[in-house]
C-alpha cells in the first residue's frame, strides 16, 4: 500500500476518534438520571442496581472469547460498529424495562457491547498511530482530546437531562438513544488499517478460531502472570474501576435522599463531568509527577472520599455544610476519574506492540470487570443490610485497605515507559 495512501487513512482514523469519543464513550443522556428513572420509575431498588453492574462485570468475562473471535473474524472497524449497535439494544431495553431482570438483560447486552467496543477502540487508535518515539504521547493527546470533550458534552446532557426528567422521565432515555446512533453512524467511517494492510485471511473455521482464541487468551495470562509490573497493573487497575463504578451508584443514591431536586442533581453531575474532562487533560502532567504512584493516589482519593462522605451523613452534620463537603468530594473524585480514564490505557500500551495489545486488552477486560464484580457485589450486600450512609463509610474502609494492600505489592512496579521495563516484563512470544 502507498505511503499517501496510508498516511491518508491514518488521518481519518485520528480525526474520526474524537468525535467518535464524544458521543460512543458512553449512554449521554442517560447517566445524569440513572438512579432516579430506575428507582422512581422502574421502582428498583439501589442495591440492585450496583447488583446489575456485577452480573455485568461476570457477563463481561464470559463474553471476552466470543468478543475476541469476532474482532479477528470481522476486524475492528466492524467490531466498533457491532458494539454500538449492541449498545443502542440495552438502552431500547431499559426504556421498556419493566422489572429488574429486564435490567440484568440490558446488562447482558451492554457487557457484549462493551467487549466489542474496549477489544477494538483502542487498538485501532493505536494502530493508526505511526510508529514513533512519541506515539504514547500521541496516544494519550488524542484520546484525552476525545475524553476531555466528551466530559463537557456529557456535562451539558447531564444539565439538560436534570431539567428534561422533571418535564417527562423518558424524554433523557430518548436522546440517548438518539445520540447513540449517531455513534454508530460515525464509527462507520473508520478504515480499519490492519485489515486493509494485512494480506493473508484466516481461513479457519469457528472451532478452529475459537481454539487459536482461548489459546492467545491463555498465553496473555501466562504473560501477566509471568510479568510482576503487569500483574500488578491489573490488580490496581481491577480494583480502581470497582470503586469508581460503585461510588458513582452510591453518590447519586445520596444525592436522591437527601431529597435534593433532579434538576439539581443534574446540574451537580454535570459539573462532576466537567470537571473529569478538565482533569483528563493534566493525567500526562500528573503521571511525570508522581511516576509509579501514580495510581496508588488515585485510589487513595476515591476511597478517603467515600471515608469522609460516610462520616458527614452519619453525624447528621447541617445541610448547608453536608453540601459543601459533598461538594469537594465529588471534585476530588473528578480529578481522580480524569486522571484515571487517560492513564490506564497508556500503562497498557506501554507493555507491548500491536500484535499482543488486542490480547492484554481483552485480559485485562477480564480481570478489571472481575474486580468490580467482586466490589459490586460486596457493595450491594451492604447496601441490603444497612442504610446507605453506614455504606458509604464501611465500603469505603474496606476499598481504602485493598489499595493500600495493592500499593505495597506493586511499589516500583507501575508508571514506566515502554523502554524503561525489563525485557522480561514486556517480551511476548506466541
């Protein structure tokens, strides 16, 4: 293939992405008033609505090897478009949602949706990326750039979605779907490059692709296990995507109970989103900073959060002050998301090529959705037998002493360039 040629789809792909990241990164519209339309209108309950981010996580896992065989099968491009499409489905389903198992459905559809689409994003960013000294840099500039922007059109739905759900409850759930079709419609754009420039075909059949699958799958762990900076990259990353997950259902639980207005609420997460999307943009500067500690902070921040949320309600300290303090925590909470959702695919990157990155991917897929199942489902058996302030303070004690158990592990382990590792921790071979 030409070089002007190449250069042109690598152009598109890398101009394509930040749209694309702005509306496909996830259901705008909806976020802002997910507890409220599922506990008012639905009439389900807090506790299972973490309880269906964990039958999620464990449907996630389970889905990782179909997902896998239908990224090699139909390449990357296709694979977005697939899981956006998946992802329209859940969403029609929760608007026709009738009971929590309808709910525990629509999870079904967005774990598949979301395998797809985490197996196929980012490596096909990458692969559009010239090979250079920069490409991390390069990486994360762009990707931050599509976050960032993400974070403030999440924001202004957030606003707007507060206000519409005063109005009629399903009017948010209808553009969000609306918004979701448009990033079907701009993910069909995208050139997948590997798959135009690779020449050979797998001729297999399903059972054969299946078996090369599992096998890669297990290689990829043999690798991890085998390599302590990435075991240890997981481990941290598993456990900060649980709690991250989890205080979102249980922060928005307290803002309802605190009987604050939607359009209120609103008007707060958006803010939250916001400021994400501001904070995403200081993840390279605040990495440079910190180095390898850089995702113990990050951990520490969520759970004192939720430490000091837990104390305020339970001491029944003064409205004004309780807001105040809600306030700050939900800020530092931002900082630490934005930081978060930029960094964690560049330490991936950092550990290999192309040709092995689709597979950490899809392991680590695995092993963080293991970890907020397992948070999810702790956070929902507190959530069932205490009211949700005593929650707040026990989930965060119990999240607070496995970051500090994970920071130990891997201390002067994380946080490296690609040229910085071991040849140990980096090598794979097929």
């Amino acid at each position: 293939m030409k070089e002007k040629q190449l250069a042109k789809m690598r152009k598109n792909n890398m101009k394509l992405y930040p749209m694309y990241r702005i509306v496909g990164a996830d259901w705008i519209f909806f976020y802002g008033v997910k507890v409220l339309f599922l506990t008012q209108v639905k009439n389900i309950s807090p506790a299972n609505i973490v309880l269906s981010g964990s039958v999620y996580a464990f449907c996630y896992i389970i889905f990782q090897v179909f997902s896998m065989i239908l990224v090699e099968k139909i390449g990357k491009k296709r694979s977005i478009v697939l899981g956006q499409t998946l992802k329209f489905i859940a969403m029609l389903i929760i608007l026709y949602c009738p009971n929590f198992w309808w709910l525990l459905l629509s999870s079904v559809f967005k774990s598949a949706a979301d395998c797809q689409k985490a197996i196929s994003e980012s490596t096909l960013l990458n692969a559009s990326i010239p090979s250079t000294n920069r490409k991390g840099d390069i990486f994360s500039k762009i990707d931050g750039k599509g976050y960032s922007k993400y974070c403030f059109f999440g924001a202004t739905s957030l606003l707007i979605s507060g206000f519409l759900y005063s109005i009629n409850p399903y009017i948010p759930i209808i553009l969000c779907l609306i918004v979701n079709f448009l990033a079907i419609a701009i993910s069909a754009n995208f050139i997948d490059i590997e798959k135009m420039t690779n020449n050979t075909e797998n001729k297999g059949g399903i059972k054969e692709e299946a078996i090369y699958i599992i096998r890669d799958l297990k290689e990829s762990f043999k690798f991890i296990l085998t390599s302590k900076r990435l075991k240890a990259l997981f481990l941290m990353q598993g456990l900060i995507w649980g709690i991250i997950d989890v205080y979102a259902t249980y922060q928005e639980t307290l803002l309802k109970e605190l009987n604050i207005p939607s359009y209120y609420i609103g008007f707060m997460l958006a803010g939250f989103q916001m400021l994400v999307g501001v904070f995403s943009t200081k993840a390279n500067k605040f990495n440079k900073k910190h180095k390898n500690h850089t995702l113990t902070y990050i951990g520490l921040m969520l759970t004192v959060g939720s430490i000091i949320l837990g104390i305020t309600t339970i001491l029944h300290i003064p409205f004004e002050i309780q807001l105040m303090i809600i306030t700050f925590v939900f800020v530092l909470r931002a900082y630490a998301k934005g930081l978060y959702q930029i960094l964690k695919k560049r330490y991936t990157n950092n550990f290999s090529d192309n040709k092995i990155l689709p597979k950490l991917y899809s392991a680590n897929g695995m092993t963080s959705n293991l970890g907020k199942g397992i948070i999810g489902l702790i956070a929902s058996t507190v959530l069932n037998i205490t009211i949700l302030p005593n929650a707040l303070l026990i989930m965060g004690i119990i999240c607070l002493i496995m970051v500090v158990i994970v920071a130990i592990y891997s201390k002067s382990r994380l946080g490296l360039k690609p040229e910085e590792y071991s040849k140990k921790d980096i090598s794979y071979i097929m």
